[in-house]
C-alpha cells in the first residue's frame, strides 16, 4: 500500500485517498472542439515512469493533491497542493 | 505407544511431559516442542497423505513451512482445517489430525488402485478437455470423477468459532527471518534508539540453529539464540514475534505478517484472538528469511522416506528423532554431509552418500569431516529410481555417465539438489533477482534502498558469513554512529561448489520423476509441455500446474525452471521466474475480514429519528449504509400492504416521510451561482432569493452523473441537495473543481448532510399541517411553489429555527422542512400530532418510490444508470442554450443523439398481470433467440392509486412508441407480460395538484 505524503497532514496510507486521474491535463476551452474535448476526456499517455497524478484525501483533509509516482515502482517522487496555494489557506 | 524412533538423548524437546495426539483414528505420543511431522516420524509413521493428482503414497519431505506432501486435516467440528502443514503444526494434547486425498482409507485407495488418475490427467489436461467449445459435454463427462478424486481436504461446515485481529504498528527496522541472520542483524541494531521488529514462523526464534551442534561466539546453537533473545527481550524498542509470518510485501513497505496466537494451544482461552493480523509499515527491512532446499527428480522420488537433506538433519538435531534406520544419501552440494554427519552420530546406518559431483570436487570441510568419520562416499554417481511400494525400500544407484546399476537397501532417502534463497518478499518488494552460476540459484541482484536480504537469503549459506551478513544488515539500518557490538563469530567452513544436476534418465519408460510433489507434476510434464509450445515460464506454470499448490513450489519451482530451460536449450536466466505473488503461506480467510465480519462489516448510518421510526414498528431497508424507514405497518399488515396505505394516504390526505439522508452541501460566496452554472445543464444566475430550482448534472462525457434541487438562502447562500447515494461523490466532484480547475471561483462548501434532519409532507391536506406548526403564511400566494423561507416551528419543546422549501418529489403539493439534527424529533413530531386531524401517515421508502413512479419522476442508479443522458430522461429541454457546463461539449455526439436511443417511458401492465422485476423488453415473443432487446425496466411498482402494476422503462425510440403493446419479459422468472408504452407521469401531468 503507498505512503502518501499529505502537505497538511504528513505521510499518510493509501487508504485514506482517493485516486483521480492524470494531472497534467488541461481542461479545454469551453469553445473548443469536441476533438479537443474527447482528448481532454478520454485519451491518456501510460508512461512508464514518472507520472503527474490528482490524488484527494479524502478520509483526512479534504484537499487535492499533485503527486508524482513512479510508475514501474510505485515510488511517490513528489507531492504538492493541487494548485499553487500555501498549508492553511484550504477551502 | 512408544516413540520407537526417539533419541534418548539431544533435541530441543521436554521429554518431561508426554502429549497425546491421533492421526487417522490411531493414538500416538509426543513431547512438548514437537511438530506433528516430528512426533509422527518418532512414532514410525512415514506414510502421511496422498498426493493431489495421482493419489500416491506420500510421506514427510521437510521440516518447515515449505512441506509439499505432509497436509493433514486438523482438528474437528468448526474448527477443522485442511491442508495444514504437518512440519510447522505444533503438537498439543489432544491434537486431532487426518490424512487427506484418500478414499475409503490412506492404505486403500480406489483411485490409485485403478490407475485411473494417472490416466485421465497428464500436463494440460484441463486445459485440453475444457476448452470451449468441447468444454461442455466433456465437463459433464469428467466432473464427477473429478470432483470426487480432487482437491485438498474439506472445508469447516460451520461458522468459524474464532475471533481474528488487526494490529497495525509502525517500526524502524522490520527483520523478517529470526535465524542466525535475523537475531544478528537485530542484534547489531538495537541499543541505537530504532524501533525494531523481528518475527519468525516459530514457535521459538532460531531457524535451523534450535538443535544445532554449532558453536557461536563459544556458545551452542541454542545457547546462543537464548542468550540473543535474552539481550532483544529486554530492550524496550524491541518487539519479538514469534508465531508470526511475514506473508506480504507491499508497496511503501508494508508488510504483512499473521500471528497465531493460539493455534498450538488445546483449549484457546475466552477474550484471546485465534490469530492476529499485522500491517506493519517498517522504514527499513531485512529479509533474513533463509533457504529452500531442492530435491533431484529421479524416477519413484516420491516414496514415502524420501525426505529433504537438511529437513533429515532437523529431524535428527531439533526434535531428537530418527527418520529412518538406514540411509542414502543423494547429494550435488555439501551440505547433505551435514546431514550424514548428524545421521551417523544419532545412530542411523548410512549406506551410501551418492554424490553426482566427481572425487576432486568433494573438498568442503563437512564432507572431509565424513570421509573421516568413515562414511561411504560414492562419487560421480546418482540415484536412479527408488523402489517400494508405501515407503522407499532401496534405491538403484548408478555412474553418473551411466553403466552398470546397483541396488542398495535402504528405508530412507535424503536428498539435496542445492539450496534456494527464500526471495519471495524480497521479489514481492520488487527486488530484483539474478542468477549465481556458482551456487546454482536466483539471489538478489542488489538490494533495494531500503530492503536487503540478509544471509542464507542472500546466498550467504555457511553459518559463518550469514551471521556476518546479518549483522552487516542490521548495521545498515543504524547509520555508520555506533560503537556496535562485534559481529558473532562462528568457525569458517570451506565449500566446494555444488554442481547444477536437476533430473536423473528414467530407467523405466513411463516411470515419474517428481518435480513438484504437490500437483503431482513430473520432468516428462514439463518435457511435455516445452513440446507443446508452453516454453514462457508462466505459461509452463499454468499448464501443467507447477507451483501453483499451497506451497507455491518452494521446493520445486528452481527445479522446473531448470528442467524447461534443458529442453529448450535456453539458460536459467533466459527462462526466468515466475512471479512471486502473496500470501508467502496460506492464510486463514477469517483473517483478511478480522472483527469486521457480521454487523461490522461497513459502519451503520441512523437517522436522528431512528428510535422514532422503530417505536411506530416501521420495517427497515438499507439504503447504502443508512437504514431507512420501508413502511410502517399496523396490526395485521405486511410491509407491502403497509406502503400501498401509505401511498394511497398521501394522494388522499397527507403523509410524511424521512428524506433527511439526501445529501446536503452548502455553498457559500462571491461565486456560487457561476460554479452552479458550471455544472448543472439549467441556469442558474437568475435564480432569486427565496427559491428552489431542480437541476441536472453531468459528467465531463455528457452522461447524467446526478440531480437534486438548489436553493437560493441568500445572496451568496446556497444549499444544494444531491441524492442520497451520490452525496459523497458529488461534494468530491465539487471539491476537485474548486481546488483543482477554478481555483479562482470564491467559493466556500462544506457537507451538512448530517447536520440538518428533514421531513417532506406531502398530500392535498399538506399545508393545513404545516400551517399549524409554523410561523409563517404558507399559503399559495406568499409560499409559491419551489419557494424558500425560514422560520420557526413549534413543538412540544419551544419553537426551533427551521428551514421551509416547497419542492413535491410525489407530485403532490409538498413541503421540506430542515431543522438541525438533534431537534429533528420534536419538529415530527409536532408535525405528527398536527396532522392527526388531517389523516397525516408517516409513509417509508417504499411508498415514496411508488409515488415517484406514478409521477415519473427519474432516480439516479435506475434510470439513470450511467449511460443515460439528459435527453434520454426526457430532459434535454432544460440544457441552457445560454451557457457552458460540464457535458455540454460532449453530449451530442452521434452515439448520444441516435433517434434509437433508450428512452424514459412508462409501461402499464395489461390483462392484470404482475409486472415482473427488471424485465427486458421485446417487440415479438415468438422471434428467434436471441430475441432483440429493446429496452428494460428499470422500476416498478403496483400503483395502489391507478390498480394497476406499473413501470418506468427505458426503450429504444421510446417517444416515438406511445400507444404501442410491447411484452415485459423475464426469463429468470419465467414472466411474460403484454405492457402498454406510454409516457413516464402517470399523473397529474399539468402539475397543477403541486402548484395548489
Ligand atoms: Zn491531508
């Protein structure tokens, strides 16, 4: 089971978080094309290796997070706040 | 009965107390300290069991938790167990055991007297018969035969008596393995400030050094462990788990490990857990988790007597019993001189040490130390086929460059092809393996950053290095500060190298060389399969069973891959292993669960009125965790007779139901209305204080994700409900927009859905109950429908603030009333006693659901099932032409606007007949299977208010199908009924009795 470093709460079990999706993202205009939109919704690159993801803890703080894993190890290189805001300013 | 082959004398054992056991029916001894294997070889019972496949003869073949043969049924009753492992059951008195595989007796079997099995199920064979589309008639054929020749003991047919635990525990330093390796490594690390754990499978902690005749630091074998345990015992940052096997390595080093706290006990004590589960997150681990040794497939290498070399030795130095009168020894390496060395000094006639490795080669101190003990060595030689028929006999033994065989009389065999690291964690805990030429085995390509292996697990198989190792390990985990204590010096042994031999020609065709005893799979399976194709190593494995037993061919694996790698002309390195999955031993079930079994299985939701609903005698439903109010019924009445009262009442007079599990979620700031913009498909920035609106939300694909209403408190107020099983995934979608993609949208939201209790009253009556409560005019004029106010209600307690919406989920005019959880009692009920003059029902679930067919009106999870979109729901009119939302760029591709889409009907049972449960559609009955599916049901009821059995459905053009008879069929409940298509509300289409 991962050991997921929470900013606000330390490292924390996997089972305290929620999963969402590749991070890197971005979300479309809202007058993009529907190519675009079926790009943003449904195509994802499978990287082995490094891969930027959303994870929530969702049993502890609420907040999501950025994390980077390693794909082929499981190993989390990196966890930040979601967007650039500092511990404390949660909503 | 005596213990005709235990030593007066040695052995880690207290002759002092006698424990009686039974094995098939018969009574037997041992003594405190004995496995079962261990008191059954004292008693001269070699032959333990039949094997999986072919149900032959089998006998002990190890002394740990790597034993292929020896599984026994254990105890009676409810706790009976099968498959345990006769060498790691620890005797107690009064311990009942069984053979397995064998019918009507283990001396007697049908199956292995016909030859039946041996027949019926070479390498692939269930792949080969059970292959579609001859699967069928050749599994109706076989399955009886092998239902009754296969499997491996019986199940308990009565609930488990037991209680399991969890342990969760975190740690500096986890040691796996408490051998020579282990207890050096956590030697070398305490007194250093680190939390560390060590467990070990034993009862007591020391691997093969309990017993044994080595000196270490001028202390025994035993000595030694009592002394290290001593010196861990009494440091406090140290945990010692004996009984306990680490099964598991997960990521972020977690591992498991199970404790069986009173397993070896006669009679577990009350308040004590069976076994204990631990989830142990370590920063560090070391796997000093020892070896597997091998065996060699020769022909009948399977004869009960046939045992493992180091297993022999075991059985001679730890439980102080002889495991045969006379022996051979089979060898490629030196450590099965240790063996003959410690057979010959307890007694036992060695009648030949068969090394397939040449004179010049055998120059390792042991088998120097037998030579002069005088012991026969045969060089360059091996053991071709053993003979007998229920144990070994004699063995024929021949040059290895073939030439003249010899028989030689013998009762028992003890074997060693070579030694395996025990890397199952270690591989688990994606370590990387490599293969060593020299020691002819998989060990660690190096360690990870924060997991080694440590001693024999690491090749370092002498005594000598692997406590050297180990306390190299242990040092590793401290950091380089510490006036550590010297490593434990035991005297160096000189190796030789072993040589790479894995199978011997049969002399007899047709004769079985076993390379898995387990699942019964031979050298010519593998041959087999190599001819077959099979040539990946997980392919071989799945086709011909190899190491997919409960042993998960520790001691067979290496051999196979060797085998496979021979006919394919391919090296170890090139076949590879396969992957090395958890459980690393079998692991009771009622562990995994724990305490959460039963009741406790996933928490229980009440609702603030629960003790209310429970005293008017209201039958209980689950909905997602909560338990909810089906029906209240009265003397005389099922709970369905109840919820069709219940529902008449509310179209007839007034009723009110518990709908305080909605999910509730407030929204507050500058921002609110553009986040609900953003995702509902309606509009929202021209919502007024004071009113409600329902919406409609989508995912980013443009499917119906969920709904619920919306109310305006204030300016930069909202409460917005979502449905009772969506409320979580709802406020999460919420949060993750805010957080992640608008971040700049001022918009603050909690979850109150616990906080606020809430009733709707519903019927034509409705607004004369709540009049007499409330402070407010709710007339028609001043409380429209979908308005919002505030205001105060009385009750037997004094007025409480509470929060008034005038939203109809029955289609009646209809009220919620929201007040904080812990006075939602006293708001029912001085409702309830309001509505006394008025016919007021407190009506469950059940009739809310009819109400909400008879009206139409949509639930999320039946019609909405996540692949129904607005439009299909008959909603596509309230997407906003005027903004952007979430699904609108995607909701109308071509699959999603199709003119045959699924759509929301309403069906009518005709000719009186019961609408039968979650039935498909179709136009024709009498159409050729498969019959074309048009559609499904997706809710039903009988209407008490239109007599009739009713329906939503979804089907194919179903707007276009207005009029039309179609059949509702259900094949399970062999139902066919003729329905009439028509649209979804049933009544009250204009809505005027909510707007009155
Ligand atoms: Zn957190």
């Amino acid at each position: 089971m991962l050991l997921i470093p929470c900013p606000w709460c330390g490292a924390r079990a996997q089972i305290e978080f929620t999963y969402g999706g590749d991070a890197t993202l971005q979300r479309p205009a809202v007058d993009a094309t529907e190519t675009d939109w079926v790009q943003y919704v449904f195509l994802r690159d499978n990287p082995a290796g490094a891969h930027q993801e959303l994870w929530q803890h969702s049993a502890g703080c609420r907040q999501w997070l950025r994390v980077s894993r390693d794909t082929r190890t499981h190993e989390i290189l990196e966890s930040a706040p979601a967007v650039e805001a500092s511990p404390g300013d949660a909503r | 009965m005596t213990q005709r082959f235990r030593m007066s004398a040695g052995g880690a054992i207290d002759r002092s107390r006698r424990l009686a056991f039974e094995f098939d029916g018969m009574p037997y001894q041992g003594h405190p300290g004995d496995t079962l294997a261990s008191a059954l070889l004292a008693n001269g019972v070699r032959f333990v069991g039949r094997s999986f496949k072919y149900h032959r003869p089998r006998g002990i073949f190890a002394a740990g938790s790597e034993e292929p043969n020896a599984l026994v049924q254990l105890a009676r009753g409810a706790r009976t167990e099968p498959n345990v492992r006769a060498t790691t059951t620890e005797l107690y008195d009064g311990l009942i055991a069984a053979s397995q595989n064998r019918w009507p007796s283990l001396a007697f079997d049908v199956g292995a007297a016909s030859g039946m099995l041996s027949r019926l199920l070479p390498a692939g064979f269930y792949y080969k018969t059970f292959m579609w589309p001859a699967m069928s008639t050749a599994w109706l054929k076989y399955e009886r035969v092998i239902r009754a020749a296969a499997g491996m003991g019986r199940a308990p047919g009565e609930p488990d008596p037991d209680r399991y635990e969890h342990q969760y525990a975190h740690c500096d330093l986890l040691v796996v393995g408490g051998g020579a390796a282990g207890l050096a490594a956590a030697r070398a690390a305490a007194d250093s400030g680190l939390r560390i754990i060590l467990c070990d499978e034993g009862a007591r902690v020391g691997g093969t050094l309990v017993g044994d005749d080595v000196s270490i630091d001028g202390l025994l074998g035993s000595e030694w462990i009592d002394a290290t345990v001593r010196i861990l015992s009494a440091n406090p940052d140290v945990v010692l788990l004996p009984r306990t096997t680490a099964f598991g390595s997960y990521d972020g080093n977690m591992l498991a490990l199970i404790e069986r706290v009173t397993d070896h006990l006669a009679a577990p004590p009350p308040y004590v857990p069976r076994q204990r589960l631990w989830k142990v997150r370590a920063r560090r681990v070391v796997f000093a988790t020892g070896a597997h040794e091998r065996g060699i497939a020769y022909q009948d290498n399977d004869l009960p007597g046939t045992m493992l070399a180091g297993a022999a030795r075991t059985y001679v130095q730890r439980y102080a019993v002889r495991p045969g009168s006379r022996a051979v020894v089979f060898t490629n390496n030196d450590s099965a001189y240790a063996a003959a060395l410690a057979l010959n000094a307890a007694g036992v006639a060695l009648a030949a040490i068969v090394d397939a490795r040449g004179q010049g080669e055998i120059t390792g101190t042991l088998a120097r130390r037998a030579r002069d003990a005088g012991l026969p060595i045969v060089a360059h030689a091996v053991i071709c086929c053993g003979h007998g028929r229920k144990r070994v006999s004699a063995v024929d033994i021949a040059p290895i460059a073939g030439g003249g065989r010899r028989r030689v009389d013998c009762d028992l065999v003890c074997v060693s092809g070579g030694w395996n690291p025990a890397l199952h964690l270690f591989s688990q805990a994606r370590g990387a393996l490599r293969y060593d030429d020299t020691l002819t085995a998989f060990v660690p390509r190096s360690p990870l950053s924060h997991v080694v292996a440590a001693g024999a697990a690491n090749g370092r198989f002498g005594l000598a290095e692997a406590l050297a190792d180990g306390h190299a390990a242990g040092l590793g985990a401290t950091g380089p500060n510490l006036s550590a204590a010297a490593p434990p010096h035991a005297e160096m042994e000189v190796g030789a190298a072993p040589l790479a031999l894995w199978s011997v020609p049969a002399p007899r065709r047709g004769g079985k060389r076993f390379v898995d005893l387990q699942d019964d799979v031979t050298a010519e399976d593998i041959a087999l399969a190599a001819r077959e194709g099979y040539t990946s190593v997980e392919h071989l494995k799945r086709y011909t069973t190899l190491g997919m037993g409960p042993d998960q061919g520790k001691t067979s694996n290496m051999l196979g891959l060797a085998l496979l790698a021979q006919a394919t002309d391919r090296s170890i390195v090139q076949v590879g292993t396969t992957t090395f999955r958890p459980p690393y031993t079998p692991v009771t079930l009622g562990a995994f669960p724990g305490d959460e079994r039963g009741a406790h299985v996933e928490p229980t939701r009440y609702l603030a009125m629960h003790d209310w609903h429970a005293e008017q005698g209201a039958s209980f439903v689950n909905a997602g965790l909560w338990k909810r109010p089906y029906s209240y019924p009265r003397v005389g009445e099922t709970p369905e007779q109840a919820a069709n009262r219940e529902a008449k009442n509310v179209r007839a007079n007034v009723g009110m139901v518990d709908v305080s599990t909605l999910g509730k979620i407030e929204l507050q700031g500058r921002d609110v209305a553009e986040l609900l913009n953003r995702v509902y498909i309606n509009r929202w920035d021209t919502l007024p204080v004071g009113r409600c609106r329902y919406g409609v939300m989508l995912r980013e694909d443009g499917i119906v994700l969920d709904d619920g209403t919306t109310s305006r408190l204030d300016a930069n107020h909202y409460l917005m409900t979502t449905t009772t099983v969506n409320a979580v995934k709802v406020m999460q979608h919420l949060e993750r927009l805010l957080q992640v993609d608008w971040p700049e949208l001022e918009v603050y939201i909690a979850s109150v859905t616990e906080q606020w209790t809430a009733a709707a009253l519903a019927g034509p009556r409705a607004r004369q109950v709540l009049q007499a409560v409330v402070d407010i005019d709710v007339s028609n004029e001043d409380f429209p429908f979908l308005a919002f106010g505030e205001c105060q209600v009385r009750t037997a307690q004094g007025a409480i603030p509470a929060r008034l919406f005038r939203m109809s989920y029955s289609g009646e005019l209809a009220y919620e009333i929201h007040v904080p959880a812990d006075l939602g009692r006293a708001m029912w009920e001085a409702l309830i006693a309001a509505g006394e003059d008025f016919g007021l029902m407190p009506y469950g679930t059940e009739a809310m659901s009819t109400l909400r067919i008879e009206k139409g009106h949509v639930v999320v999870g039946a019609e909405a099932d996540g692949r129904t979109t607005a439009d299909d729901l008959g909603m596509g009119k309230l997407v906003s032409a005027a903004k952007w939302c979430i699904g609108k760029p995607l909701m109308n591709r071509p699959a999603l606007t199709a003119v045959d889409r699924w759509q929301l009907v309403g069906l009518t049972a005709l000719d009186g007949a019961v609408m039968p449960r979650a039935a498909k559609i179709v136009a024709d009955l009498d159409r050729a299977l498969p019959n074309p599916m048009l559609g499904h049901v997706t809710s039903w009821c009988w209407s008490p208010n239109l007599e009739s059995w009713i329906a939503l459905a979804l089907l194919a053009g179903g707007r276009t199908r207005h009029g039309e008879i179609l059949w509702a069929v259900s094949p399970l409940a062999d139902a066919k009924v003729r329905v009439r298509v028509g649209p979804p509300c049933f009544i009250d289409p204009e809505g005027e009795r909510l707007r009155g």
